[in-house]
C-alpha cells in the first residue's frame, strides 16, 4: 500500500476540500505535515482510520461529529449535511480509492449526530477510469488488515505501550495475522468438529445385520438347488415312465384289434399338445394386450376434455397465438419497432412492444397442443379397437379349450374301449398303460409343486439380495465416514505441527528483525527481545550477562518502533514471497504480506532530545513511506537535520481562531508560513498549505 | 532500506513443514491445501460463516 493523495471535505476542522499529495519515492519517501497542538494532527492521522475502517483512535473526542461544525451550524432545519475523506493508493500494481461519507440531517437545534457512514472502493480499470469494486469492507482489509492498522497507523506519544507486557496479545495476533497463523489456528479449531460429523453418520450406519442377511440368503439358495435336484429327478421320472409308455404304445399299435384305436389316440395325443401350445400362446396374448393397451379402458371422457379445451382456446384466437415471443423478443434485441420505431430500454415504445413477451405464443407450446388434440381424437377408436381385440383374443382361447375338452373326452373314450377289449394282452396293456399315465400325472403335479416353490424362493431370494446389497452399501458409508473422519484428523494433525513449526520460527525471524532495527536506531549496549510469549522486553547487557534493562518512555518507544519496523521488514518480505508466485508449501508459508507505509502523529512528542535525533533517522527507514506529523516545538534543529535529506513533501495546517494575539509563523527551507492566524474567522478553522521542498 | 533487509530465511521451517506434509497421507495433504484456502477466504470474518459445511464437502469430495 503506497498512500498517494488524502481529500478531506468538510471533515472535522478542514472546511471544504482539502488535498495531501504523499511522497513515495526514493529517497525522497517522508511526507512531513506541520501543526500546533489540537489545531488538526490527530485528525489528519484518523482520517485514514476512518477512511478504511470507519474507526477514529480511542482518544477521539467527539467521534459522532464528523462533520465540520461550521457547515453543520450553517445548515437550516431538516437540511442534510455530509462529511468525506478519499485516500488514493496504490498496491499490487492497481490504483485504488477509497471513499467513506458521514451524512446527517439536521433538526432544529440538535446537536450532530452521526452514526454510521458508507465505504466504496474504488480500483482503476485499464482506461484509468475508477470502477467500483463489491464488497469494500472485506476488499480493504484483505489490502491492509484492521488488526495489523495500528501499527502502520499510530500516535508517536503512545507507540510506548507495545513494549508494556499487556501488550502480548496484540502483538501476538499481529504476527499471527501477518504470518498466515491465525489460518493455520482456525483449521486446528475447525477440523475436530468436521471428524466428529462423521464419525457421527458412523454410528447411525450398523454392520452386523449384513452378516445376518448374507446368512439368510445362503440358506435360501440352498434349498432353490435342492428343489432344482428334486426337479431334475421328476423331469427323470418322467422322461422314463413316457419311454415305458412309448413301448406299451408300440406293442399296442402292433396288436391288429388295437392298432385303430391306437393309431388315433397317436393323432389325439399330437392334436392336444398342439392344442395346449396354442392356448398358453393365446393366454400370453392377452396377457401382452392387457398391459400394453388395457389403461384405454380407464380413461374415460379424457379425450373429449382435451379436445373441448382445444376447441376454446382456438375460438377465442389463443391458438396459434397471433404473436410469437420469439418474433418479439428480436425487435427488443433490434432495438427497432416494425413501424421503424426506436426501442430504447426505458422508454415507452420500448415498455409497450415488450408487454407482447407476455402475450406473445411459444412455439413449441403451440406444437405440443396441436400434437396432443389429435391424439385425443384417436383415444376413443383405439379403446374401441381393444375392446375388439381382446374379444376376439378371449373367443380364441374359448374356442381352443372346447377343442382341448373334446381331445381329452376322445383319449379317455379310446382308453375305455381298449380296455374293454376281448383280448386279454390288449387289456393288460391299456391297463398298464393307465398306472403309467397316473404316475407320470403324478410327477407332474410334484414338478408343478417344485417350481411354485422354486418361484417363492426365488422371489424371497431376490428380495434377500436387495437387502444385502442395501446393507452393503450402509456398510460402504460407515467404512467411508470412518475413513473421512480419519483424513480431517489427520489433516489436523498436520496443521498443529506446521502451526507450532511456523510460529516458533516466526517469532525467532520477527525477534531478529526487532533487534536489527533496534541496532540501527539505538547505539546503548541493550538487546531487545520478543520472547516466546510474545513480550517486548529490553535487556542491559554487561560481559554477556543480560539484566532486564530499566526502560525510559523514550527507551520504549524506541522498542516500539522497533517492532513495527520489524514488523513492516517481514511483512514486506511476505509480499514478495508471494509476488514469486510459489505455489504447494510455499502456500502453507504465505500470510497476508504487504508494502505497508508508517503514519505517525506527534512522532518525538514524549522524547529526550537523544532519542528524537535517532528516531528521526530511523523513520525514514522504517517504511518505504512515512507521513510524519509533528509541532513546531517537536521539529527541532536536530530532528529536521536527519529528516530533510528525506522530506519529498510537506504541509502546514494553518490554524485561524477568533482570539487576538495568538499570530505565529513557521520557517521551512528558508519559506516563512502562517502557523496560527488571529481575529482572522468567527469561528476556528484549520486549512492545510503546500510548503516548498528542496 | 538499512533495515533488516535480508531474506526471511525460513529453510528450517519449509524443511519440518515439507516433512510433515510427506509424512501424511495424500488425501490428508489435498484436503490441508483445502482447508487453508477455504480459511483464508474467511479470515476477514470474526465468526467465519459455513466454514463447517465447506470443510465437510472438501474432505467428501477428497475421500470417495
């Protein structure tokens, strides 16, 4: 985030618009903003806080009044009045602004009172027009994240508390967010709760019922086979006891008395098979015509409800529909009426051909319709055609049974005149013949008796089998949960070390960039350290002996602005690490990262002159940007000697109150400028003014 | 910069992560790589929303 231009409108003290253009090059990167105490400083440094974040620093008074009281005093009864700030920036190469506005109206003689403002974001496109981006809020603090704000954006005078030892959490949640920790943190919290899930959906899915079904469809297919053994064996039986028939038939058809008859039951006999074939053919007929024609027979008035509805919607010119919405929607694409009418989006010519969208006809609606009325009008001939054919198909089979009546009537007449033959051979023959037939009857009936059971079991079969199947697929599931609730543990498990690997590291690097930065301000022979809990402590160290060091205000701001230097050198080095564009571990070490400027207001406020002299010559190189705001009184001789080399701009707030005698002026490179004005305004006023550099 | 501008030096810390990562099963290492995408597009939020039910469908789709 590099800061490029500040516009304040009628916030606070500044009256109208006023603009801060930032230095950000090299080595000109300090933006230097003069002005006396309580004259607009701290307003300035909350301007940006309030820009991004819609938050002013907790000694603020009177956050509810953003908007600059002289504006709000000239305003009449149930007028709104409104406070702005822009900030320009630049990051990751795209030029962005954001914009936040307090409104409020005023009523009668009540005091402002704002609560709440809006923020967009702003970002550049390729022409340099500014578009705005969704989401403004969780846009900026994915550039600059509000917990890591207070250590780019701060009050010299009270930088001083980092290094107190409440300062732990703050410090240790800046490094974590900075780091990508706080990532690492959050899925060590989340991962148990999603094994839990599943091992949740484990215990709802059993697995000894699958033991017991399998069991029982072992059982069931053995007894199919023992059936399928006893059907073999009747099937036997039977081929048998008719081979014993074949030979009683042929010593009968050699007998001369009996080879008429026998002769006849042959063709008998050919004529029922024959006959008994035709009928289970014409029973599979009807069968087949029942389930593929018989719902004709259930439906009614059906068609000539479809056909009646048909016949409205044609009277009243619904179908075909005079319009196609396909025709309409091609005039609205055109952009131009048939009668050569403009349609322009919003306008009425435009409103009224789009009403037709409404009206206008589908087409493939229209088709269906008329698809559908014709089949309507054949329902009632093909309901009359299988009432026909099932009549013929059922007189077939009648027919076929009277013909099976009569063969059977015709074998038992033969079967009595042969036994009532004279001839005894004949006689012992047909009645040998008849135990056969009575046996083979038999076997038949068990067979028929085998395969009805064979059909029951194999229906119980079928059904066994879907069960197992379900049983094994709730099987599969819990093996699955099992396993997915064992990856989000494992998972977690790897988080946990990574996190402990990174963060005793983390604090390791930022500890040795605290002291580096310490080094370069600072000459006493004191070390500071972040230690393991993430305390900022200063330690005297004699012949390597370390004591804890007894620490001045300036001694702690120093270590302050230590660890925000340090701080800014890692989150800078997250950037680039990122910039490279590493993908697979790397990612596990991206935090946020970033170019991150330093603002700091009343920078030397609490400082021994020692201390101002370091400070300043380490600000400068704290940051790749620094705004830096400070009083007359802070800016000494020895102050603006280390900071001018680096000053690319600079401002003065001048400050005009109605109070005589309180005239100042301020001197920078050789420019004399109006500090305070007197007398000047009814009411106090702050203006800022471009000063010379250089 | 005169100030700490070297190179954070993280060989010690990429060498344990990148052993804790051979270490673990591929499917644990896909859904780590998950898991930190779906955190890190919630880190904005205090009180991240769904992250449960997003984690959840990470490791289905991960685990099959």
């Amino acid at each position: 985030m590099k800061l490029l231009t500040l516009e304040l409108r009628d916030f606070r003290q500044f009256r109208g618009t006023q603009t801060i253009h930032f230095a950000g090059g090299e080595p000109l990167n300090v933006t230097v903003i003069f002005g006396a105490n309580g004259t607009g400083k701290t307003t300035l440094l909350n301007s940006f806080t309030w820009a991004l974040y819609g938050e002013f620093t907790p000694d603020f008074e009177h956050p509810e009044r953003p908007i600059n009281q002289r504006v709000w005093d000239a305003a009449g009864d149930g007028e709104e009045v409104s406070a702005e700030v822009q900030l320009e920036f630049e990051h990751d190469d795209g030029r962005y602004m954001v914009k936040r506005i307090a409104r409020c109206r005023k009523e009668g003689t009540e005091p402002q009172e704002v609560r709440g403002s809006q923020v967009s974001l702003y970002l550049t496109d390729a022409s340099g027009r500014f578009r705005e981006l969704p989401g403004a809020a969780d846009a900026v603090d994915q550039i600059l994240p509000k917990r890591l704000h207070q250590f780019f954006f701060f009050n010299g005078e009270r930088i001083d508390r980092l290094a107190q030892q409440t300062a732990y959490e703050e410090i240790e949640a800046a490094t974590k967010t900075l780091l990508g920790l706080e990532v690492m943190e959050r899925a060590v919290k989340h991962l148990p709760k999603v094994a839990q899930n599943f091992e949740a959906q484990l215990k709802k899915v059993g697995s000894s019922e699958q033991q017991e079904v399998a069991a029982r469809l072992d059982d069931l297919r053995s007894n199919h086979e023992a059936l399928e053994d006893q059907r073999t064996q009747a099937k036997r039986n039977i081929a048998a006891l008719d081979s014993e028939r074949d030979v009683l038939d042929g010593r009968l058809r050699d007998l001369a008395d009996a080879r008429a008859l026998q002769e006849d039951r042959d063709r008998y006999e050919a004529e029922l098979g024959q006959t008994r074939k035709r009928i289970a053919d014409q029973r599979a007929a009807i069968d087949g015509l029942v389930s593929d024609k018989g719902f004709y027979a259930l439906l009614g008035s059906l068609g000539e409800q479809v056909q009646s509805t048909f016949g409205e919607l044609k009277s009243r010119g619904e179908l075909p529909t005079p319009i196609k919405r396909t025709f309409v929607a091609e005039l609205l694409e055109k952009g131009e009426c048939i009668c050569g009418t403009p349609l322009v989006e919003g306008e009425h010519a435009h409103h009224l051909v789009a009403e037709y969208m409404e009206r206008g006809g589908v087409a493939e609606v229209e088709q269906r319709w008329i698809q559908l009325n014709s089949e309507a009008q054949n329902l009632d001939r093909d309901r009359e055609d299988l009432r026909g054919e099932l009549e013929r198909a059922i007189g077939l089979l009648a027919d076929l049974r009277a013909q099976e009546t009569d063969l059977d009537e015709r074998l038992s007449a033969i079967a009595s005149k042969l036994q009532n033959l004279p001839s005894e051979e004949i006689r012992e023959l047909e009645k040998a013949r008849g135990k056969l037939e009575e046996k083979r009857s038999d076997w038949l009936r068990r067979d028929g008796g085998f395969e009805q059971e064979q059909d029951r079991l194999q229906s119980e079969i079928d059904a066994a089998k879907a069960e197992l199947d379900k049983a094994q697929a709730r099987s599969q599931e819990a093996a699955l949960a099992q396993r997915r609730a064992a990856v989000a543990s494992e998972a977690q498990t790897v988080f946990q070390r990574i996190y402990d690997v990174l963060q005793h590291e983390v604090r390791k690097e930022l500890d040795g960039r605290v002291k580096e930065t310490f080094r370069s301000i600072s000459f006493k022979p004191r070390e500071p350290e972040l230690n393991e809990d993430f305390e900022l402590r200063l330690w005297d160290v004699e012949n390597g002996i370390r004591t804890p060091a007894a620490k001045s205000t300036g001694e702690n701001q120093i270590l302050s602005l230590s660890f925000v230097g340090g701080l800014a050198s890692l989150a800078r080095d997250q950037a680039k690490a990122q910039d490279n564009g590493k993908g697979g571990l790397e990612a596990l070490l991206s935090g946020v990262g970033g170019i991150y400027p330093i603002v700091m207001d009343a920078a030397f406020g609490n400082l021994d002159l020692d201390y101002r002299e370091d400070v300043a010559r380490a600000l400068p190189r704290l940051a790749p940007q620094s705004i830096i705001l400070v009083s007359k009184g802070q800016a000494s001789g020895e102050v603006m000697r280390e900071l001018d080399p680096r000053i690319g701009r600079a401002y003065v707030i001048t400050y005009s109150t109605p109070k005589e005698g309180e005239d100042e002026q301020i001197s920078f490179n050789g420019h004399s400028y109006p500090y305070k004005r007197s007398g000047t305004v009814e009411n106090e006023m702050a203006e800022l003014t471009e000063m010379e550099v250089g | 910069m005169g100030v700490a501008a070297k190179e954070f030096d993280r060989s010690n810390a990429e060498e344990e992560i990148r052993a804790a990562m051979t270490a673990a099963s591929p499917e644990a290492r896909e859904l780590v790589k998950s898991v930190l995408s779906i955190e890190r597009d919630k880190l904005h939020m205090k009180l991240p929303r769904h992250v449960i039910e997003e984690i959840t469908e990470a490791v289905e789709d991960i685990v099959q």
